[in-house]
C-alpha cells in the first residue's frame, strides 16, 4: 500500500512531474524557476547513465516555436551549439539528380539535432536547480484525481510510492498513465489513430575522414509516393535514416523478410543511398519497426491539480517535424498563463485546455497531410511550380502572403490560425492559377480568331 509522503503544515507540495522527456524535463525547469519545489518520475532508466529506447529517435529538427521555448529557461544559444541547420529538403529522384528545395528565405533553416543529446540536456539543467529531484525506473501506476496524488512503483524494490502534487502534470508520451486515468474519468473525450505505415531507423556512417557523404545542410527525402526515406545530419557526420512504408502489401515492411529481400529492394528504390549504407541489412533487422499515431483528447485538466502536455495531450506524426515543437510550445503556454493568472493552477490549467485545443489539433492534421506532400507531393512539378509562385509572393509581399510552412515553422503564430490563413491563401492562389489558364486561352482564341480573317 502506498503512502503519501507528509509535508509540513507550512509548505505546498510539490509540482509533480511524471515523465522525464523532452516536455517533462523542460517543464521541470519552468516550474523550478518559478519557486517551486519539483519531482520528476520516469519509468525508464536514466539515459545519462544507460542508453534506452534504441533504434526509435527519428531525429529531431528544432525550429522557432521549440527555440522560442528554450530561449525561456536560458538555453537556446547552448542548444544551437548542438545543432545542424538544414537550409531545405534535398530530394532524390530515382531518376535524375538530387535537387535542393529551399524551406524559406536564406536566413531560414530548421535545426537537427540528436533527441538524447537534447534531453540529457535538459534533465541536467532541471536537476542542477536544488529544489528539483529526478526518480528514475519508478512508472505511475494509478492517480487520484480529485486528490492530485500520483502513484508510482519501484521497478527494482516493487515499492509503492505515493506523492501528493501542487500541481501534477502529465509529460509521459502517447501512452500517459496519466492521461489513461483521465480517460476513466468520464465524459472525457478520447481518440487515437493509427497509420497503416510505420518506421524504421537506419545509418548513414561519415566518411573516411570524418566527412559527411551527402549534403550537410539539408533533410534528405527519397519520395517514392508510396513510401520514403529520409536523412538527417549528425554532428558526428553520420546520417540518421528513417524509412516510412506501409506495415502490409506489396512494398512493406512484411515483405522484406530477408537481407537478400531489403538488400535489393534499396537497390532498386534508393540506390544512391544504398551505396553509403554498410550496415544496412544489421540496421534493419536489428532495430524495431514503429508505429505512427495520432492521439486527441479533451479537456487537458481535471479539477485544480492535474494536467497532461506534450505527446500526452496531443501527439502527432512526425512528418512536419512539430512534435517536440509543439511540445516546448505547451511549455511556453503553460507557463504565461502561470504568469497571468497569479501562479493559481487551476485557473491556469484550466486555460490551457481550453485555449491549447485548437492549435493541437490543427498540427495534427497538417502533420498527416505532410506525409503525403514529403513522399509523393515534392516529385510533382505542379506542387514545385506552386512552391516557387508562394516564395515570389512572400517576398514581394512578405506580411500579406506567408507560406503555410514559414507560419508553422518560422513563426510562432498559432497553429489554427496559421492553418486557416493558409486555406485562404490557397484558394487564392489556386482562383489566380484557373483565371491566368483562362485569360491566356481567350487571348489565344482572339488571337486565332483574328489571323483567319
């Protein structure tokens, strides 16, 4: 039986975290410079001292919504240091050469960076605060809502633990404990959803000299409609590949059942990347193949106590790099509205899931709707066309027209409304399109019309 540790007459408990990733260790030091005493919980291991979840990073690419929020705690000239900006997708056709689509303006470029590097960072940085204490491999098992008390177990003890909470907030991923109790709450709203495809991660090794084998600056996409691959740089040189594809059918994951079967399917579909891949058939027999889902729910609260963010309230496909993004963004939300409301988290919290709704479910469908524009879309020399007519019009009227990319990814305008000006902007674009085709066939009928005569 759990007790629930005792705090003197005089203090508050402390604000409990539960989950010590990106979201749960950045909102860790948040909360510290705040004043308040936080707990950080976490299920696995600590991977400062040993490395956990191998083979499912999917490189991170950090952008100004997640910079915005490290820039909150002091850390984002630190964290820039860890990072490779990439200047555009660098496509490879299987026919032809690979050709480099800028994301934006010259001085606009996403980040990678390596998903442990940045999240030992950050536990390290919450636990130099002396009012802040990380418990590794103790996973919550139940949470009393109404009395903001979590539960945890002791992996290697089989201890029940219990800590009562100021506020208790929920950063533990896709499938929260925490939010899994909010769902039994009732009237509480729920839905996840699947892909049909998954991932698996690969390598690319630096050169002989330490060099890097492709392009440094830029994300490297292979589009193939049905499936892609992609690339991100490393500091060290090396490549983090992933590839998308479906879990069943012609080109699957359950197709390729040998090294002969992957071998010759990455000749025949990747080839350029195939001839930089020694490692190829280990990679891919060796790491997991993983599951993409889309979760929404509501409201991100119960009473005055208990929240959930991140990946917990709102996870997201990765395929326009805004998971963590969105995340660090929570953070950032969470903690002006903290400011606004006096530190009273239930008002605070209360807040929060009433204006963070929208914006969370707008990323997760332009999140689907990229998988589509990275593996198929980007080959079109229609959707290129568009592309290059979007970038003339930014910058000959740069607050008037912004592409929908640039508001997600360079701003930190709200999703929701950067998703409704982007639809108003396309059918715009697309009106202007239809009506130059028709002028320019009238003018070609008046003029076969006046050379008959």
């Amino acid at each position: 039986m759990s007790e629930v540790q005792a705090y003197p007459s005089s203090g508050e408990p402390p604000c409990v975290v539960v989950g010590a990733g990106l979201a749960g260790s950045l909102m860790a030091i948040y909360m510290a410079q705040r004043g308040h005493r936080v707990e950080v919980f976490e299920a696995r291991p600590d991977m400062r001292v040993r490395q956990v979840d191998g083979g499912r990073s999917i490189n991170l690419a950090l952008s100004t919504r997640g910079l915005t929020a490290l820039a909150g705690v002091g850390l984002e000239e630190q964290v820039r240091e860890m990072c490779i900006p990439m200047r555009g997708r660098m496509i490879h056709p299987l026919e032809g050469e690979p050709h480099l689509q800028p994301y934006g303006r010259a001085d606009q470029f996403i980040n990678s960076i390596s998903r442990q590097g940045l999240n030992e960072l950050l536990m390290s940085t919450a636990e130099a605060h002396e009012q802040v204490r990380f418990h590794f491999e103790k996973p919550c098992v139940d949470v009393e809502l109404d009395e903001g008390v979590a539960h945890f177990e002791d992996h290697k003890s089989g201890e029940r633990i219990a800590r009562e909470a100021s506020l208790l907030i929920g950063a533990d991923g896709a499938y929260s404990a925490v939010r899994q109790r909010l769902q039994r709450s009732g009237r509480y709203n729920y839905e996840q959803a699947y892909l049909t495809h998954g991932y698996k991660e690969l390598s690319i090794p630096a050169g002989p000299g330490g060099e890097f084998l492709m392009e440094k600056n830029a994300l490297h996409i292979w589009p193939r409609h049905d499936f892609m691959l992609i690339a991100l740089p490393n500091l060290d040189a090396t490549f983090t590949v992933t590839l998308f594809m479906a879990f069943e059918g012609e080109s699957s994951f359950e197709a390729l059942k040998t090294p002969a079967d992957v071998d010759a399917f990455f000749r025949r579909e990747f080839p350029d990347a195939h001839a930089l891949m020694p490692t190829l058939t280990d990679d891919f027999f060796g790491n997991p193949t993983g599951s993409l889902v889309t979760i929404r729910c509501s409201p991100y609260h119960h009473g005055e106590r208990v929240m959930i963010l991140g990946d917990a309230a709102h996870a997201v496909v990765p395929f326009y790099g805004q998971g963590m993004n969105a995340a660090f963004e929570d953070c950032t939300v969470l903690n002006a509205l903290l400011d606004r409301e006096g530190d009273d988290f239930g008002r605070a919290i209360a807040a929060f899931s009433e204006e963070r709704k929208a914006d969370a479910d707008a990323i997760g469908h332009l999140a689907l709707y990229n998988y589509y524009e990275m593996r198929s879309a980007v080959a079109s020399p229609y959707f290129v066309f568009r592309k290059k007519i979007e970038r003339v019009l930014h910058r000959l009227f740069p607050t008037w027209w912004i592409p929908l990319y640039s508001m997600v990814t360079f701003s930190t305008m709200p999703y929701a409304e950067a998703r409704a000006r982007a639809a108003r902007q396309d059918r715009m674009l697309t009106m202007g399109l239809i009506g130059s085709v028709v002028l320019l066939g009238l003018m070609m009928l008046l003029l076969l019309v006046a050379l008959s005569r």
